[in-house]
C-alpha cells in the first residue's frame, strides 16, 4: 500500500493512546482543540530538540490552563494509559525552565496558544524509552448563573503524550511477535469463524504492528486478506491488533487521495476519515459466509513471524436438524394419535 497511507494510519494509531482523565467539554462554553495528541520523539544523549504542543479555545469563554508533567506506563495486558501522580524525568521543560510546570496561563476564546517545550539529555543519559504526559487541567473562568444567582465552573483535563526515545543512532529496536492466536479448530457451518490476534513487543522501543492475515480454502484460489493497522505497541507491552479487509483498504486509499480536494472545498476530511476507520477497523474479526463448508486455512504474518492455522467448518446444525425432524414428528404423530384416543 501507498506510503501516503501507511503514515496517515500511523499517525491516527498513536491518537489511540488516551489517558484515564475526565476530558475538557465538547460544549460550546468549554471546547479545546490540542495537538499532537501524541508525540513520538528520538533524541540522541547529549542533545536537544524543541517538541510545541499547541492549544486553541474553540469555546466561548476565556479559559485559565495549568500545564502538568507526570509519567505513564502502559498496562500490560491491555496497552492502555495509566497516569502516574508525577514524574522523574527531569530535562523535559517550558521554554528551557523545568519550574514553569504548574504556572497557568490564559487562552481567550478563538485564540491558539503554542506550549514550547524543550528536551535537553544529559552525554551520560542512559538509552531507553521514556512515557511522559502533559496534562491541561482547563478550568472556565466562571459562567453567570443569573436563575440562582451563582456562578458556575467549568473544568477538565486533556492530554498530549510523549514518547521519549534516547537513542545514540536512532535505529529502531522494537520487536513485534505474535502474543495469541485465538482461533477455533472446528466451528458450524452457519455460524461464521471469530479470531482475534494479540501482539506483543519485545523490543527496545515502540514499533508499530505489521503484517497481514490470509484466508483460503481449497478449492477455490481466491484469498480473503487482512491487512492490520499499525498500531504502536509499546516496549515490554501488547495490545490487541486491529485490520480491515482488502477492499476497505483500497476504499481508505481512495478517500486519502481525495484529502486535497475536499480541504480545498472546505469539507472536514479527517472527521470522514475518522468515520470510515471507527465502522470498518476491526479487533474482534469475524469471516463469515452463506454456508462454511471444508478446511480453511489461516496464515497470519507478523513483523517476521507467520503461522498457519486450520479451521474445520462442518454443518452440525443442519445434521442436529435431520436427525431430529423424525423424532419431532414421530412425537407430533404420538400427539395427536393420544388427543384422538381422549375424544
């Protein structure tokens, strides 16, 4: 597939990460816009680079913001966000002073505000990966409650997430493999096939998922493909992988390549985007035909790994269905014989 893609695809699997945290207000009093929602960041030991998160009050009213560092980690089992309470990473600061954490600043309604933060790493800093989150505690600087004669206070939190990666050459070190497999041996003809895929990393650093799952079945040449969205999948942590078929893919790719015409057009690409990816993204995949009937083999291939798998699809319901006809109307016949007999 197209480069163009597989970076759009990229890009929207790290705005997967979400932190625990109540969001600010999609209303129109409290609405704040905040990008990148998650930063992926290499630096080598002994160097700096700037990484802006820039704000912008989509609301009405002024809002009074207070920037917060604290680490997260994900959970193990589900690659989601855990916040921490606060954080040890040290040379990640505001402008190139770490004790401006914690000062608010205000951003008045249709007005942007850019965050500069800025990375410094020690010669001597030890090589990993480090999760950092900016957490924006907004707080609405008071609406007038003129029935009850009080004001009301609007408050929330939104996050960027950064992913630090110190690395002398920038090379990456992640390492996909496959976590689990789950896959039934024998299902019902009618019943369709569920699978799901579990990737795990352990590698050095994040890396995205990828790779692809066929479907065939003798005797027909035809292969069902899979492809799986990269997704990141951090250090030491696994999450379930996420595809689409084929030929939602080649729909994705004729949307993107629509991208510049409809922005030109003043036409919200990315919330159609957002809406094709939330209807057609699977997790929890389900090959399903009219009737299943034979072997069916599944090759899944990820990062360097590939397995194939066997299905047996036989029709026990229409089997149970025969045999029990007979019985039913043996029984039906024994009915209304007894029914008869009483009149």
């Amino acid at each position: 597939m197209i480069k163009k893609i597989l970076l759009t695809l990229l890009l929207l699997s790290l705005g997967r990460l979400k932190a625990h945290s109540v969001l600010a207000q999609s209303t129109d009093a409290l609405s704040i816009n905040i990008s990148p929602p998650v930063s992926y960041l290499y630096v080598k030991p002994g160097a700096g680079i700037s990484a802006p998160i820039y704000l912008e009050n989509q609301g009405r009213y002024t809002l009074r913001v207070t920037p917060q560092l604290v680490d997260f980690w994900p959970n193990q089992e589900t690659g989601q966000v855990i916040l921490k309470q606060s954080s040890s990473f040290k040379h990640l600061s505001i402008a190139g002073d770490y004790h401006a954490w914690g000062k608010e600043f205000i951003i008045r309604p249709g007005e942007s505000y850019t965050l500069p933060l800025t990375i410094a790493i020690p010669a001597d800093f030890p090589q990993e990966e480090y999760y950092l989150s900016v957490l924006f505690n907004v707080e609405q600087m008071l609406i007038p409650d003129l029935e009850n004669n009080a004001n009301t206070i609007l408050s929330g939190v939104v996050a960027s997430h950064l992913i630090v990666s110190v690395n002398l050459d920038g090379s990456d070190r992640s390492k996909i493999i496959v976590k689990d497999f789950k896959l039934p041996k024998i299902v019902d003809s009618l019943m369709g096939i569920n699978f799901q895929v579990w990737a795990k990393n352990i590698g050095l650093n994040a890396g995205p998922i990828r790779g692809k799952l066929m479907i065939s079945h003798w005797p027909s040449p035809k292969e069902d493909i899979y492809e799986f969205y990269p997704d990141m999948v951090l250090a030491g942590s696994q999450r379930q992988a996420r595809g689409m078929s084929e030929e939602n893919l080649l729909n994705l790719k004729t949307l993107s390549e629509q991208e510049e015409l409809m922005l030109a057009n003043d036409q919200d690409f990315f919330e159609l985007q957002s809406k094709f990816l939330e209807k057609n993204l699977l997790a929890d995949f389900s090959y399903k035909k009219a009737f299943l009937l034979g072997a069916y083999d599944f090759r899944l291939e990820l990062g360097e790994e590939a397995q194939v798998e066997r299905v047996i699809a036989l029709p026990f319901s229409i089997i149970i269905i025969i045999i029990a006809l007979p019985v039913f109307y043996r029984f039906l016949i024994f009915l209304i014989k007894s029914i008869a007999i009483k009149k």
